[in-house]
C-alpha cells in the first residue's frame, strides 16, 4: 500500500507499542523490510496522546498536522475466519479459539479504500473527519481511565527498570481501570505467558475476556 | 509521565505530554487552561497543582518513591484536533520527530510484536 500511495503524498509510520524494547520487534521490522518511518514505542506514549486502546490502530494527520481520523483499526486487507475448518482431532483450547477467531471484524478493504478516496481527495475525501468529530469519536477518558494510563505507566517503567514483580500491582489497577483497553491487558499479560493464556498473576485472558465481550467487538466497525 | 520529584521543567512536561505550561495558562493544541500562578515559576512547574487543576491523576509509588502523571480526565483521549507534538526512537537508532513529516499526508499506525 505503501509503495502505491507515497508518491501520491502519503507517509506511513509504524509505531511499536512494545515495552519490551526494540529487541521485542526489530526482527519483524527487518522480516517486512520496512522503507517507511518505524518508531518505538516503550512507554506507550502514543495510547495516551491518541487514545489507542488496541493494535492495529491507525491515526490520519493531514499536511497541516490537524487529525482528520482519530484511532480505529487499521488492516491492509480484510480477513474472514467465519468459514476456518475445525478438524475433529483439534484441542478443546484450539477450538475455543478458532471459534473466537470466526467471528473477529478485520475490515481492511473498507479502511484502505477510505485512505485512497483520502489521498486522492484530501479534505474534500468523505473520510476526512471534521475537527469536532475528530474529538468525539476519539475514545472517552473518565477519571479511571486517565487513572489507569497513569497505572500503566508506572508498570512499565517499573517493568523495564527490572522490577518485574513490582510492576504487577500497577498493570492490574490499570486492567482494574480501563477493562476494554486491550493493549495494557495484552502488553501485561505477555510478559507473564506470549501466548496470553491463563496464569496466576493476572485475572483475565485473552480468551476469556475476548469471550466475554464477543468476539465480533474486539475490533469495532468501520465507520465510515 | 514517570517524575521522580514533583517539581518539573515546563520543556519536559511539553515534550511528554503536548502541554504547553506559562505563568497564567497551559495549552495543547487550540486548547488554552487557566492555571493560578503558583503552578509556574521560572519555567519550573509543580506538578502537583497542575495536576489538580488539569484533573490529571498522579499516582505514587512509595517504594520506589515515583510518581505518574496521567493525561487530565474528563472529555475525550484528544481535547483538539491539532497532532500532538511526537519524538521517538527509531529503530535504526536515529531519532523520530512528527514535525518533520508535516506538509505530507500521515498515517499513523500502532502495531505490537505482543
């Protein structure tokens, strides 16, 4: 998409949410061969400046700095697991999450049509959002959740200063906080198990939280 | 935003947060506050009075004897529309700044190895 568009004056940049440090993604950088800016991001600065609360999210800023279309899912292409097969021999916990998978919303057609009809209209796009609807549809910060950016914070500081078990405290207030803020929950979670299953220092899961909310929720629609 | 004491350049909270703190006033974007002039003096902010006043939380931890200052509550995650200002390590280990991106359309996407 990329190579398509930045001629006709769109630059892509890659932001990292990866408390890990640039150890934790550099090798997927170097696998996609990446041409365009690719940033890292330890202290997820960037959840808290634009209200991301789970990846892939995407954020456009036109030529004069202004958000034209604040955070919201952003795939290159559509993906349908509504039709994956589930063979009889498949684990139980593989079919519980094959079946979450099915119904998972990854609408990239739509998004990348919407950034062409952008990049060719610009302003005049019907994409490009207006400065006040910019900031409604941006995500709401209650007490808790500016709280809980706060949580977060301190957790990976105290995570990446090496105080591992300290940190625990302050993600769970933020999981506590924030429920449907999806990258403090998966970053946390991560470090305990990557498969982001069930362990005894956290409360929730991917599974069982992404349950209880339906999958079909866990990336919003476009919204055009 | 991690202080290890509650007094704190005005420059530093800028470049973390987007405020820009004055004597009488902090502003991000078009967005302008009033703050009592106590807040700021000589660039130097008490972060604890600006917290009150932008409703941002602080959070301590006693052991490590840190705070976090959280964005301020109330309203939405952007109070304008104006890009917040955005430096970050790149990772050819140069240095990303937003501002030099300007004049060209942006998209931002945030992804995770996670």
């Amino acid at each position: 998409m990329r190579t398509e568009l930045k001629p006709k004056g769109l630059e892509v940049v890659t932001v990292a949410l990866d408390t890990g440090g640039p150890e934790a993604c550099r090798q997927y950088v170097l696998d996609a061969d990446a041409q365009h800016p690719s940033v890292i991001d330890e202290a997820h600065v960037v959840d808290e400046l634009f209200g991301i609360v789970n990846v892939p999210n995407g954020v456009w800023i036109d030529e004069e700095g202004m958000i034209v279309r604040p955070a919201e899912p952003a795939w290159t292409r559509t993906i349908d697991y509504s039709n994956v097969p589930i063979p009889e021999d498949t684990p139980p916990e593989r079919v519980e999450l094959i079946e979450l998978a099915r119904g998972l919303r990854i609408e990239g057609d739509a998004y990348v049509s919407a950034i062409r009809d952008w990049v060719a209209k610009g302003s005049a796009s019907r994409f490009a959002l207006t400065p006040d609807e910019v900031i409604a549809r941006s995500h709401p910060r209650s007490q808790e959740i500016a709280t809980a950016a706060a949580q977060f914070e301190l957790g990976q500081h105290l995570h990446r200063a090496g105080f591992t078990e300290d940190a625990v405290f302050h993600f769970r207030e933020a999981h506590r906080l924030h429920p449907s803020n999806w990258t403090y929950k998966r970053q946390a979670w991560s470090f305990i198990d990557p498969k982001q299953g069930p362990t005894p220092v956290y409360d929730g899961n991917w599974t069982d939280d992404v349950k209880s909310i339906g999958s079909e929720n866990y990336y919003p629609a476009f919204q055009p | 935003m991690i202080l290890e004491k509650l007094r704190v350049s005005a420059e530093e909270i800028e470049q973390r947060t987007g405020w820009k703190i004055e004597e009488l006033q902090a502003c991000r974007g078009d967005v302008c506050v009033p703050i009592s002039p106590e807040t700021c003096s000589d660039s130097l902010v008490d972060a604890s009075l600006l917290a009150e006043q932008l409703r941002m939380p602080l959070v301590y931890n006693e052991q490590h004897r840190i705070y976090s200052l959280g964005p301020e509550a109330g309203g939405r995650a952007l109070s304008s529309a104006v890009a917040p200002p955005l430096v970050l390590p790149d990772m050819r280990g140069g240095t990303f700044d937003l501002r030099f991106l300007l004049g060209q359309k942006i998209l931002l996407v945030a992804w995770a190895s996670w």
